[in-house]
C-alpha cells in the first residue's frame, strides 16, 4: 500500500463529512455566485432609472443570499477542518501503536528525534493537506466553474478575453516552479550544512573549549550563516514574485473589461451594470487564483510527509505472538536454550554474537553469567522476552518454543532489569508499578525494602509520590537502577532477569540487596549477569561467556578448581574488594 | 470575559511586547533599509488605491460621456498604476526579506556565540538536538513572521485608514452607510482575538504535552514492551491526543465563523451601498462610477480582515519560538573570564591544587579536599579505579567546571582570574576518545586557526609520527576527515591528537591515555611520539600504559575522591599500599604479557 492509497482509506472513514462539506461548498459557491447577479441587476435598474424598490429588493437578495452563505460557510468550513483534524488524530494513535508493535532492532535505526518529527510534524503537513488543501482543492474548480459560466452568458466576447490571461497565467507558474525547486534545494542544502557545522560543534564543545577555539568556530558558522542568507534572499527574490505577479494577472483582467467592456458601453453593445457584473466576479476569482501556489506547495508537501510517515507504517513488526498462540505452560518445566545462534543483521556485518548456546535452566533454579564487555551476556538473556528472536536453534518454558507463544503473556512471565535503566516523569510510585497498577501497598512497600530504596523515600519531601525523570529530580545512576529493579520486583513474574543492573550500585549497597533478593527469589527462577562475582557465587550454575561462547560452565566451586577464567577473575575481584575496603 | 482572562489577556500583551521589542533590536542596525521598504508601503497603497478612482472617473464621465479616447487614457493610466502597484509591492517584499534576513542572521550568531560561552555543565544537561532547534527551526519560524505576518498586519492597518479617508472624501455619508457594519467587525474580532489567544495557547500546551511523551515513549518503547504495558501507554497518547485535537477543533470553530462573518458583511455592505447609493444614483447626486469605486473599496477593505485569523496564527507560533530563543539567550554564562584578569607572566608551568572540593551534583562530592602541586616541566602520572575522580581533574585545571571549595591555581594564579581563553592556550589536552571535526586534516590540526603554518602542521605531524599515514591518504594533508573522524582509526586519531599538541606547543599537556588497544605497530608509533611530545612540558597524565607511569617523575594515586599516595613508582610499590594493589590489579600483567584487557571490571569510587 502506498502512502496516499493509505491516506484515502482514512479519508474514506470520514466519507459522509467531506460528503456534506462538499456539498455546502457548492451551495456556498452558488451563493457567493448570485450577488454579483444581482448587484448587475441593481446597477441594470439604476441606469435605467429605477424603480428605486427594485433596487432594494435586489439588496435585500444579495443580504439574504449573504447571510445564508455565511451559516453554511461555516458549517462545511467546520466540517472540512474538524475532519481533517480527526484524521490527524487517528493518524497519529495508529502511529504509536504501530510503533509500539516494533521491534527494539527497528529502534536502533531511526533516531529518536527523527521519529517525534514524522509523529508530530509530517502528521502535521498531512493535515493541512486534508484540511485546508482538501477545501481549496475543490473551491477553487467550483468557483472557476461557476464564474466562467456566469461570464459566458453575460458576454461570450468579452469572457473569451478576460480569461485568455489564465493559460499565460499556467504557463509562467510552470516556468516559475522549477526555478523555484531548485533554489529552494539550494536553500535547503546550505541549511544542513549549517546545521551539520552546529551539530558538530555542540558535540565537540569539550575540543572548542579546551583549544579556545569558539572564535575560529563562531568565525566559521558566520560564514555559512551568510551564505544561508544569500540562498535566501535568492528564495525571497523568486517568491517575491508570486505575490505582484498574481496581482498583476487579476488587474489586468480587470483593465480589460474596464477599457474593452467601456467600449463595447459605450458602442451600446453592453451596459455598464454588466462591466460592473465582470469585475465582482473576478474579484471572487482572485483569491482562488493567488492561493494557487501556496495549495500546490500544500499538496506536494502534504504527499511528501505521507510517504515518509508511510516507510514506518510499513515497518514490519517482525516479534510479535504467533496466529494461534499458545498459552505459557504452567507446569514444572523451566527454561532451555538449545543450540541458540543470534546475529545481528545491521551491526558487526553479520558476525555471530552468541554461539550454540544450550543450557537448562529448571524452575526455580538460579543461574550466573560471567564474562567481559561484549561477550553477549546482555544480548543472550534479551532473546529470552524476544527483545531479539533467534537466528537459529530454540528457547524453550516449560517445552514450548517461545515464538509459539502468545508474546504479552511471554513477557509477563519474563521480568528483565537491564544495564541501562530507564524511568518515566511520573511518580516514583507510578514507576515502580509500571508493569502492575492493581499491586497492593505491601507488595510496593517490599520493593522498596528489597531494592534499598526506603533511605530515598524517606529523604524525597513528597516520598513515593516525588516526581522522578527529566521533568522531575534526577537521580543518581545508582538510584535510578535500584528504581528499575523495584519496578521488576512489582512486576512479579516467574522468571526475573537482572543484567548487571546494579553496577551503579555501591558494593555495601549492593550486598545488602543481594542478601534481600536471595529470600524473595526463593521461588523463583533467575539469571543474574554481573561483573562481581559475589553476585553470582551462589547461583546453581554459572556460566563463563566469552566471544559469544560458553566457555566454561559449572557451580562457584568447580569453576574455582578448573582454574580458567573465572578462577582469575575471582582473584582479581577479591583484590579489588580489598581496593575497596581501603 | 472573567477577571482571570482578562488579566491574563492584560500580562500576555505586555510579555508579547517585550518579546517585539527584543526582536526589534535585531532590526535597529538595518533601520535605514526597514525604514526605506516601510515607506514604500503607503507608494504601493496609493498605487491600489488609486484604481477604483480612476474606474469611477472612466465610468461616469467617459464611458457615461461616450468618449473613447478620455477611456483610452483612463486605461492607460490604470495600466500604469497597475504596473507601478506591482513593481512597489515587489520591493517592499523583498527590502522587508532582507532586512529579515539580515537581523534573523544576526539572531543566529547571537544564540551561536552564546552557546560557545555557556559552561561545560549546560551541555551535559541539554541534549545537542534541543539547541540546534533554537538554532535552525525556532529562526525559520520568525522568518514565516516576517514574510506572512507583522509587516502585512502592520500595512493592513494604514491601509485600512487609507481606505476610510478616501471614501470619505468621495462621499460621506455613502461612506458612513458602506462602513456601517465595522463597529460590529471590530467588536467580531477583538472578540476572536481573545478567544483565539486563549485557544492557542492551549493548543501549544497541548502539543507540547504530546512531543513530551512521544519524547520519552520512543526511547523507553522497549520497557513499555517488557512490561506489557502497550495498551496503557497507548490510552495515555490517545488522551494527550484528543485533547490537543478538541483544543484545535475549537478554534476552527472561532476561525470558521470569523471568516465566514467577515464575508456575510462584506456582501451585506455592498447590499447597504446599492440600496442607498442607488436612490443617490437615480437622484443624479453620485454617478454610477462612484458606486462602482465604493463597491471596489469595500472589497479591498475586507481582505485584510478575512485574513486576520492566519496572520494571529502565524504572530503567536512566532511569539513562542522568541519565547524559546530569549530563554536560551538569557542562560547566565556561569563561567567566564572576569573582567580584569591576571596575565601570569613569565609563563612557568607549574600546576596546583589546593584543597579542591568539587561534585557534579549538589552534595555528591567527587573530589573530596585534593590537594598537590606540579612543578614546572615535570611529569606526573594519576592513577586510581574507575569513578576516583581522575578525569575530573583534567575538567577542573581547564576550568570547564568550578569547584565549589579550595582553588586551582596554574602558573600561580587562580584559574578563576584568568582569561579563559588565554589559561586554555597554555594547556593542551588530548582526551581519550579524541574528537575530530569534518574537514581536512590540516583543518583538524589548526582547529582553523589561520596563523598557523603548513609547515608548522607538517612539522607536527612527522614529529608526532602522523606523517607516515597522512602520506599514504589520498590528498595528504588534505585528506578528508569524516564526521567524528569515522574513517580513521583510533591509533591514528591518537597520532593526530597529538600533532594537534605539537601544534598549539601548549607548556602544560594534559594527557588521558586511552585504554582501547591499537595493533602493535601503532602502539610503538605513539608510545615514541608520546616520549617526543611530553618533553619540555609539564605533563599530568591519566595513566594506563605501565611505560607512561614509568616515565612520570611522581604518581599521584586517587582514591574515592582523595589524593591518598603520592611518590615514585618504586617507592609506591616498596610502600605495599593502594598503589601495589592496583598495580597487581591492572599492570602486572601487562609486564608479565598476559592480556590485559580484563572483563569488564569496574570499582567504586
């Protein structure tokens, strides 16, 4: 589906408003039509002396016919606009929801302000397409329409005249509109020439400042600046054309049925009520003509905005629940991974991240991940809520494939904690019961315990209801782990995922944490990556990842006695832990 | 109206005037030009005007007088005002655009060279898009301002005066009878205005709400995955969305019923003129050609009023993208060099610390009464565990942060009462991921500084061992360099890094080694130029290279915040102390050639 053809199936939805919308513009252009019909038959009644009550019948016409106009002016300028800002309303929910279908990997390659600017900005431009684009669009024929009719049977001749302007009209706008694109190309360019320099220069700010550099930098966005200002005084030429060329093209209609339609007056051929006629109703055709090409510039960007919103709607939601989905079987069975390769496409050229990867994992057991940066302990346990699916092989619960399962249920049963922590402005208690909003004030009251929080809670002057986030205090990395990990514990699924989700966390924190963990994971089945190995000693395996390979696999003690890599790096841990303690 | 609006309406006034007259500032260096295209404003107007008057006379006493060559000249003078209307409108549009553009550059500059004096904090906390839309975006809305809105709203007014008098000079009291209505119009649209105001401003809120969370929706979308929270979340952006929608559709309502208001009484008015002007007519008081000009005028008069609603939009976007703008200008440079600074001369070398407090954070404290001294010309290495503070000293001797206890003084003087610019030219600092900027690499050597030499560059370069590579690019010195320098490597933009060094010759060199490996021939390559370019300088260095802590006179050992050993490398170790534990943890294995690039570990500072 292309961009417009989605756009006319929105369109379609609200067909009976642009119906009637439609259909009031006719009557209003038939309205606004017949006062100049009457004013020529005032003007007619005049020269020819009177009676005076003609006169006055005729003005009370052109009053009723105005008042009539007006009310349903309105209307079908209300219904047209309304509708068009319906459409962007549902535009932009089917957006989000899409976006909300998406998978992290369709995130990794747009960013995110690039995204806020089709959500709100292209649907912007859509709009003003369906809106005042739609209305203008069908005006604008109406009104040539009825004019031009109304003129021919006042006067073939003159009509012919008048409106041999038009064509010559097309034809210079044609012309005119390729210079303009290219110009405005121009423009375009040299603005993300200096945007790119600003860009730069705000990331660089540390090498600006360090080098004492601003005045060579502030020297140079100068002179991209006046460059910028010279393409743009190119545009303003050109645009400043449209204006006095359009006024012109109308003053020119009118100085011919002045100086012809007199002529023929005065050869008695016409009367003067008819030149009178010709020049009201070229003037209701000089708006319509004058928009011309702001509603062409309207359409073009309306479509252009379309297409781009449509490369997302056609993103494919490649992770989602299959058609008929099983439920998350409730038996004993735990977690597998068998023979588990993953790939990124887009990053590392296809390089495999995790290699035959098998592990059983049974209910309630628990397991550590050890290994250095980038060895794929994150990337792993991300395929377990299908963050990422598998290239190949499988990850079973309870003996199911994952994939065969119905994806929200899936997730409810994973709870994961990531590296990175991510919070919401809201309410620490709203982040908290981010995954489970009917959790009870025990259940918030022991993450909180659990997650070390109550010191925070205690100190913020509005306690569990202290706004949080960018548009509320900021915490500390720390904090704001110990934070996510509440809203996991809230979140009470079987199977809890902690991925080196407290390195923020001071080591005394940290083991306090633990230690609270240990009875409340009881039941549960965990997988716990850290880099210190007091955080994983007591797990019931423990596995060494490195390059994407398990190296090594076992409990603390027999890894200890194979003397491998986790040997050493227990070694260096507990050197730094005395590092610590000084 | 309550009271609430109205005062509302009263502060909203006065802040947009504020606003206007900030802006107006950008403008007063361009007057001369402003006040030239203003004055061809009442040129174009008299050369419009004058249109229906010369239709009036053609009327009534040519065309009524049969005279075909008095129509003639009534034509040709038409055609001529016509063509002098046009040719004054297109001046006026484009002398206003360049005056606009002109002091809408000015305003560019102005946020630029802004934005380069404000602190190292400001940029931690505002994300780089946000600026650049004060930059790029924000402008281009006041330059809508400026070609749609104020300048026209400002000549619909003489316009609008202009209109009345001369119909009033043809005839008063057909005058009065043809404005009859506009009392009630303005009433109409004072009315409109407050209300428009109102709902604009909602509607700004509005969206403002959406952007906001869309803002945070789109990076956390994988949270709200994860916890299955899609279906709330989309219940909140529907809200937000709605609510923006009804705000919008509102003022369709407000701007439908103006519009179509100011065409009901434009047409009622002529009907006002024919009937009344008509009995004049036959009463052979006016000539036809009077009603017809009347008839003109009026069409004229509504335009500007029918336009009202898209120009108030247009002026209000405007007014919020000044509010932005002025916000951003208004950020205090916190740091800046004060106004009478101490020129520390003859330049020595010699770096201290005197009980330096200093936290990012309020009362989280990163270095925590730091205290040492480097004398001139001598080396020393800082060493410590990840988050001890090491890279904030470095921040803090440049004055990219200040401290908020104790002083750091450099060459003798508080780096607080140098001139900025001049305290950073005596100190070089290559980072450890080191930035280059798009351009050639001549340009990455001078940083665009013109007074430097190519020989000097070229000098630097092959000193710093960097010319054995650059020659092998395809343009040489010239090569391009890439965004972020992304096509090259991190060994090569470190042989780079430090050319720029030899470059600047700054007397201090402030050093973080990088700890990415690079392949061994280019370790060699840095490790002699490195040798090459401390010599001569004081040096204090972040180490991570055993060799580079071997070569310091001094370590200094950092430790949560605190300086706690300082001495040579030998005396260290003989001391058994923190030094001899993070020397077991991080560098004896690279004597012992074991990699050394150990799994992911971290320490608290």
């Amino acid at each position: 589906m292309g961009g417009m053809q989605r756009l006319k199936s929105y369109l379609w939805r609200y067909w009976k408003r642009y119906l009637i919308g439609v259909l009031c513009l006719a009557v209003t252009a038939t309205l606004i039509m017949v006062v100049p019909w009457w004013i020529r038959a005032a003007v007619r009644t005049i020269e020819q002396g009177g009676p005076i009550e003609d006169v006055v019948f005729y003005a009370m016409m052109i009053i009723v016919a105005a008042v009539a106009q007006g009310l349903v002016r309105t209307f079908s300028r209300f219904l047209i606009f309304n509708a068009g800002r319906d459409i962007e309303y549902d535009l932009r929910n089917d957006l989000f929801a899409h976006l909300q279908k998406l998978p992290l990997s369709f995130y990794h390659s747009y960013r995110t302000g690039d995204l806020m600017s089709r959500v709100i900005n292209d649907i912007s431009s859509v709009r003003m397409l369906l809106g005042p684009g739609v209305l203008n669009l069908i005006n604008a024929p109406l009104y040539y329409l009825f004019a031009v009719t109304l003129m021919f049977t006042m006067d073939a001749r003159m009509t012919l005249v008048v409106i041999l302007v038009y064509p010559m009209m097309a034809w210079a706008f044609r012309n005119f509109r390729g210079k303009i694109q290219q110009v405005s190309l121009k423009v375009q360019q040299q603005m993300s020439a200096l945007s790119s320099h600003v860009q730069e220069n705000l990331s660089g700010m540390h090498v600006v400042k360090a080098y004492g550099r601003e005045q060579s930098q502030t020297h140079r966005f100068v002179e991209l600046n006046e460059e910028y200002q010279r393409r743009n005084m190119d545009m303003a030429q050109l645009r400043g054309l449209i204006g006095p060329f359009m006024q012109g093209i109308s003053g020119i209609t009118v100085l011919i049925v002045i100086w012809y339609g007199g002529m023929r007056v005065i050869s008695g051929d016409l009367m003067i009520a008819d030149v009178v006629a010709f020049i009201a109703y070229l003037n209701i055709l000089a708006w319509p003509t004058a928009a011309f090409g702001w509603m062409l510039s309207l359409l073009a960007r309306g479509r252009a905005s379309m297409e781009r919103l449509e490369e997302i709607f056609k993103a494919e939601p490649e992770i989602a629940s299959p058609p008929l989905a099983h439920s998350v079987p409730d038996s004993q069975g735990g977690l597998e991974f068998r023979d588990v390769w993953f790939t990124y496409d887009s990053k590392d050229n296809g390089r495999a991240v995790l290699k035959n990867i098998s592990f059983d994992l049974p209910r309630g057991h628990k397991l550590g991940i050890v290994g250095r940066t980038g060895a794929g302990k994150s990337t792993l346990v991300q395929l377990i809520p299908r963050l990422y699916d598998v290239s190949s092989g499988e990850i079973r619960i309870g003996g199911r494939d994952i994939r065969t399962l119905s994806l929200s249920e899936l997730r409810r049963f994973v709870g994961y904690v990531p590296q990175d922590p991510f919070l919401f402005s809201a309410s620490l208690r709203s982040n908290l019961a981010f995954g489970n909003d009917e959790a009870s004030d025990e259940e918030m009251q022991h993450a909180v315990r659990v997650a070390s929080l109550d010191n925070e809670v205690g100190i913020f002057t509005q306690g569990l209801d202290t706004v949080v986030g960018e548009r509320g205090i900021a915490l500390s990395g720390g904090q704001k782990q110990r934070a996510t990990l509440g809203r996991a514990l809230v979140f009470n699924s079987p199977i809890l995922i902690l991925d080196d989700c407290l390195s923020s966390v001071d080591a005394q924190t940290e083991n306090e944490i633990l230690r609270a963990l240990r009875d409340t994971l009881k039941e549960k089945t965990c997988i716990i990556i850290s880099h210190r190995i007091s955080a994983v000693r007591e797990a019931d395996n423990i596995l060494v990842l490195d390059e994407g390979e398990v190296v090594e696999k076992g409990n603390h003690q027999e890894l200890l006695r194979k003397g491998g890599i986790y040997a050493d790096l227990f070694q260096l841990q507990q050197l730094s832990e005395e590092l610590d303690r000084i | 109206m309550n009271a609430e609006s109205h005062q509302e309406e009263i502060f909203g006034k006065a802040y947009d005037l504020e606003l206007v007259r900030r802006l107006w500032r950008f403008i007063v260096p361009y007057r001369a030009l402003f006040g030239f295209s203003l004055m061809l404003l009442p040129l174009q107007q008299i050369f419009g005007l004058a249109q229906p008057i010369i239709m009036k006379v053609a009327i009534d006493r040519y065309i009524a007088g049969a005279n075909l060559w008095g129509l003639g000249v009534m034509g040709t003078l038409f055609a001529v005002v016509l063509v002098g209307e046009v040719v004054t409108y297109y001046f006026q549009y484009y002398f206003t655009m360049l005056v606009a553009q002109k002091a809408l550059a000015d305003l560019r500059v102005a946020i630029f060279s802004h934005v380069q004096s404000l602190p190292m904090s400001a940029f931690d906390r505002n994300p780089v898009g946000r600026l650049m839309t004060r930059m790029t975006t924000d402008v281009e809305v006041l330059q809508e301002m400026f070609a749609a809105g104020v300048m026209t709203l400002v000549s619909d007014m003489i316009m609008l005066v202009w209109i009345v008098a001369i119909m009033l000079y043809l005839d008063v009291r057909l005058a009065l009878i043809s404005l009859a209505l506009i009392p009630l119009m303005v009433l109409a649209i004072n009315f409109f205005r407050i209300k428009a105001r109102l709902t604009y401003r909602l509607i700004r809120e509005r969206i403002a709400r959406v952007n906001a969370y869309l803002g945070e929706a789109i990076p956390g979308m994988s949270v709200i995955q994860l916890f299955v929270r899609e279906e709330k979340s989309y219940r909140e952006f529907e809200g937000l969305n709605s609510s923006h929608r009804d705000a919008n559709q509102l003022s369709n309502m407000y701007e439908a019923s103006l519009y179509s208001m100011v065409e009901v009484a434009g047409s009622v008015s002529v009907a006002l003129l024919l009937w009344y002007g008509g009995g004049e007519v036959l009463h052979g008081i006016i000539g036809i050609g009077t009603l017809v000009a009347f008839k003109e005028y009026i069409h004229r008069f509504f335009i500007p009023m029918r336009d009202f609603s898209t120009k108030y939009a247009v002026m209000q976007s405007a007014m919020s993208a000044a509010e932005r703008i002025f916000h951003l200008l208004d950020t205090p440079t916190v740091i800046a060099s004060p106004p009478r600074p101490f020129v520390a001369r003859p330049f020595r070398g010699e770096v201290a610390f005197n009980d330096v407090w200093f936290g990012y954070r309020e009362g989280d404290s990163v270095l925590k009464g730091v205290s040492f001294r480097i004398e001139p010309g001598e080396k020393v290495a800082v060493v410590g565990a990840t988050g001890g503070g090491k890279t904030t000293i470095i921040k803090l001797l440049s004055r990219f942060y200040d401290i908020q206890r104790g002083s750091v003084m450099v060459s003798g003087v508080d780096v607080r009462n140098w001139d900025l610019q001049a305290l950073r030219r005596h100190i070089g600092v290559v980072l450890q991921d080191v930035f280059l900027f798009s351009g050639d690499i001549l340009w990455n050597l001078s940083l665009g500084d013109q007074s430097v030499s190519v020989e000097r560059m070229e000098q630097a370069a092959s000193y710093s061992n960097a010319e054995r590579f650059i020659r092998r690019l395809p343009g040489e010195f010239r090569a391009q360099v890439r965004e972020r320098g992304s096509n090259f490597s991190t060994g090569q933009r470190q042989l780079l890094a430090l050319a720029r060094v030899l470059v600047f010759e700054p007397e201090i060199l402030v050093l973080d080694e990088a700890t990415s490996s690079v392949d061994t021939e280019t370790e060699l390559l840095i490790q002699d130029a490195l040798v090459k370019v401390m010599k001569d300088r004081t040096c204090l260095v972040i180490a991570h290279r055993l060799s580079t802590i071997r070569h310091a006179d001094r370590i200094i050992v950092l430790h949560k915040g605190e300086v706690r050993e300082i001495g040579s490398h030998a005396e260290l170790l003989e001391k058994r102390g923190i030094y001899y534990r993070l020397y077991q943890l991080q560098y004896e294995r690279e004597e012992s050639r074991v990699d050394t690039t150990v799994p992911g570990l971290k320490f608290q500072g």
